[in-house]
C-alpha cells in the first residue's frame, strides 16, 4: 500500500495499469447507481474507451480495456458488460463508426479537450454516458470520474453534466462522490 503513493509520485502524468484498473472497475461499479442505465443501454451494455495517441494514454487504454474485458458477462444494474471496445481520439470523425451501439464512453487521460468536445458532442447527440479516469474531464464533458486521493481512489461529479447526459445518479452514489464545481 506505501509503494502505491510513492510510484504515483514518480511518475506523475503516467497511470499505473494497477490503478487504472482498479479505477476502471470502480467506475463500472459507478454505474449500477444510474438509475437511467437500464433505458439507456441495451443488453449487453457496450462500453467504449477513448484514449489520445500518446504513450502514457495507450497504457491506460490497455489497462481499462483489461479490466472491462475481465468483466465481459458481468451484470450491473441486471445487464450483462459486453466487450469493450477501443476508441482513439486523434481519429475521433473516423472512428464514430466503431463508437456506434456505445452505452458508455470511457475517457482515459491524455485525451485533448478537443477531442473530449468531440466526444461530448457526440454523446450527447446518440444518449452515451461518458465517464472518465481523468478527474479533469468531469465538467469537461464527463459526468462522473475516479481521482486518486492520498492513495486512495474517490469517485468525482458533476450535477450539470449528469443533467445534460440523462444520468440519474442514486443518492447512495452522490454520498460517496464529491461534487466538483
């Protein structure tokens, strides 16, 4: 538990693939507490994960689309996880198509705020929830994200976004998270 804190110290910008899996599979947890999820996805409940170009990014991605395949099968909210599928962002008009059918997009850091415009645009037009492992995105465009805090991880969101994207997140979940502005 001490390494953790410390590897995150050294290496800023970079995700551990431990903690991006485990903040992967809390933001699938996350998601059980929307109540709108059941109207919004289909069965199974496809998720996406957009990532920029860059290395640290392309890890992340890795990380997250391990955790979510892990999970293929997996009920939340009485709907089973599909495979995830991998978006990137630098071709983000080339890849709506792949990003068809998505219940949920999955942000990782290193996506530009161009793209996460882009990718907010889009969800917003087609009804996709778009979360984050990036603290930054939420108000950017993402409605909930996880923030590693003192080496522990908290869920983040914000009201605003969630209302725009149809998310009707349980109270038990907003005891949890913190609002950010």
């Amino acid at each position: 538990m001490i390494a953790l804190p410390l590897l995150l110290a050294l290496a800023p910008p970079a995700v551990a693939a431990d903690e991006t899996e485990r903040a992967t599979l809390v933001l699938v947890r996350a998601l059980a507490y929307d109540r709108a999820l059941p109207e919004r996805a289909d069965d199974p409940i496809d998720i996406g994960v957009l990532h920029g170009a860059g290395r640290d990014s392309q890890r992340s991605a890795s990380a997250a689309l391990r955790s979510l395949a892990a999970l293929k099968g997996v009920k939340v909210a009485g709907l089973p996880i599909g495979a995830p599928r991998d978006v990137e962002a630098a071709g983000l008009a080339l890849e709506t198509q792949r990003m068809e059918g998505l219940d949920v997009l999955l942000a990782v850091r290193g996506v530009s705020e161009a793209d996460l415009a882009a990718a907010r645009a889009f969800c917003g037009e087609r009804d996709v929830l778009l979360v984050s492992l990036d603290p930054d995105h939420v108000g950017h465009g993402a409605t909930l994200a996880v923030q590693a805090e003192e080496g522990r991880l908290q869920l983040v969101w914000h009201r605003s976004t969630a209302d725009d994207q149809g998310a009707r997140l349980s109270g038990e979940l907003l005891a949890m998270a913190r609002e950010v502005p």
